[in-house]
C-alpha cells in the first residue's frame, strides 16, 4: 500500500505530539480554482495524530505545534498548487 504525503511527512518529522505551547499558523490563499480533495485528506492525517488543529470556520488556516510541522504543512500546500503560503509564530500577548 502505497503512503500518503502526510504519512511520509510524519515519518520525516519524527515528533510526538505534545501541545500547542507556542504554535505556528499556516496560511496559504490564491490557490488553484479545484483544490484536490487528496489536500484535505492529507490535512486531516495531520489532525488526526495531534500535529495540527484546522480552526473551525477558517478555511485557509492551519495550526501547527511547531515549526517542523508548519514546515511540512507548508510544504503540502505548495505540493497542491497554493501560490501564497506564508508560516506565522504566535506569541501570547
């Protein structure tokens, strides 16, 4: 059985997940006009193992416990054709 991007991205980071103690937002707009349901899918593996949290409303942004998550989410987005992905650190205020 052939991997999914997610799996083999999860495979790379080799994380645990722990918490959203100082996260990072993904955002990604301009993206191609059909967007790939293999894109969500992959965000949803994501999800699934504590690695990121997909606010609820938010259709172009991702939560992610760390800057090697955010980096590989990143990289999914591009991989699916979004043309502006920018990765944001969240600070308390």
């Amino acid at each position: 059985m052939r991997k999914s991007f997610a799996d083999r991205v999860i495979e790379e980071l080799k994380v645990v997940p722990s918490g959203f103690d100082s996260p990072y937002a993904v955002i990604y707009r301009r993206g191609p006009t059909h967007i790939s349901p293999r894109f969500y899918d992959n965000l949803r593996r994501l999800e699934e193992r504590g690695l990121v949290l997909k606010p609820r409303g938010l259709r172009n942004m991702v939560l992610c416990r760390d800057l090697r998550v955010a980096d590989a989410v990143a990289r999914l987005a591009r991989r699916y054709g979004f043309k502006e992905v920018k990765v944001w650190m969240i600070q308390p205020v």
